[in-house]
C-alpha cells in the first residue's frame, strides 16, 4: 500500500502532473484501484515530443514538433517560430522567437530548459479551448498565449465548435486514453491545427463541467464495485 494509506478509495482523480502524483497513482493502479486519467496516459501528455509523435502518427493535424535540447544551446531555424518547454507544467515556456535578440532574450531567463519548437503558424490572436470530460465536450476561446493582448481577459463568450472540430477533439482522448483533458487548437487558421493537449485541465466557468465530472467519478466507482462481483459467481 503506499505510505500512510489504508483501504483504496472508490476513484481517484489524478489532476496534479508533477513526478510525484503520477508515480503515487501508478503505484495505486498497480494495487488495483481505478485512477482517472491513467498515469500512463498523464504522464504522456507532459512530454510534447511524444505528445505530437502520437498525434501525428494517429493522423491528428497536430502542429510539427521538434526537440531542440537547451534553449541556451539554440541556435534557431528562420524567423518566426515558437518554442516550448518540453515538459508541460504550470509557468512553463511558451513563446514566439521572431528575431535573434528575441532569442538571446529567453536564453538569458531559461538557459537549461528543454525545449520543441514548433513553426509559427499566423492566427487571430486566439486559441480555440476545448475541454471533454466523459465524452461531453465544452468549449471557449482564449486569448493565446503568443498574442500581444494576452494579459487583457482570458476567455471570450460561449463559442460552438464546428461538427468537425468536435469530432477531432472527442478522437483525441481515443488515441490518448484520456477522459478528462483538454485541447487547445490555433484560432482563425483555414485547417484545424492541435497545438497542445493536457490532461485533467481546469474547467471554469463552463456550466455543467462540475456534474458532468461527478457523474464520470461515480459510474467508475459503481464498476470497480461490480468487477469483484462478477469474478465472485
């Protein structure tokens, strides 16, 4: 059992990413207790090389991600493009290079950080914000994080994804094993574009979201109460 535990509970969300929760709920599954996400699937989603590898090879339109070691080892491929922390956590880097003092810039402020770039991809200055839980999907626009105006407020009003921009987002928790997650699509491009995917993300504001995730923890609970049951007949 890990330290200080005593009886598995019914479900365990698994919404913090660091080292440590996801070594703590693999250690749960591994004593048969029902962990939403799965750290496997979690543990995924904090990696963008292998986030994107996944998705591209699932035939997902995510955008072109490339690992380029230290940000104070960069040298950079042509102006503009975006460079990432390749491990996703709260504050991590995301930032648009557009020339080399730019550059210079951030390497002074994260000189050991991993990093991916991606191309530079014009938009509106939004993101699409689509979050599912269970299968129902909710969605926002936010002001990107590349965007000149991204300290003005966040979200924009209720916004309805196209049929076919729901369906992309209901197929990537097939191809991540998520059933909570969020996925962020680049605004104002003519095709779809993925740009990141998090697993067990904050929904707020979104009416419904709160039930919705009771009702998923509670399903997962009443199974796990009916497997030793039927192994039981």
């Amino acid at each position: 059992m890990p330290s200080g535990a005593g009886e598995l509970a019914d479900v365990y969300l698994l919404k913090a990413r660091t080292p440590q929760a996801i070594a703590l709920a693999r250690e749960l599954e591994g004593l048969g207790a029902v962990v939403i996400n799965s750290a496997a699937a979690t543990e995924l989603c904090q990696d963008r090389v292998r986030m994107a590898e996944l998705a591209r090879g699932a035939g997902l339109p995510f955008a072109a991600t490339t690992p380029a070691g230290r940000l104070g080892e960069l040298t950079g491929p042509e102006h503009p493009f975006v460079v990432k922390s390749r491990h996703s956590r709260r504050h991590d880097l995301v930032a648009k290079v557009d020339s080399a003092m730019r550059l210079r810039e951030l390497a002074g402020r994260w000189p050991d950080e991993e990093v991916v770039i991606q191309p530079y991809l014009p938009g509106n200055g939004w993101d699409q914000k689509l979050w599912v839980i269970d299968g129902r999907l909710f969605a926002a626009r936010r002001r990107s994080e590349l965007s000149p105006a991204s300290d003005e407020p966040g979200l924009a009003g209720a916004w309805e994804p196209p049929a076919e921009v729901a369906a992309l987002a209901l197929r990537v928790g097939e191809v991540f094993g998520l059933d909570v997650y969020g996925v962020d699509l680049l605004d104002g491009a003519a095709e779809p574009v993925i740009v990141d995917v998090n697993a067990f993300p904050g929904v707020r504001g979104r009416p419904g979201a709160p039930e919705t995730l009771a009702t998923l923890a509670l399903r997962a609970a009443a199974e796990r109460e009916r497997v030793p049951a039927a192994r039981g007949r």
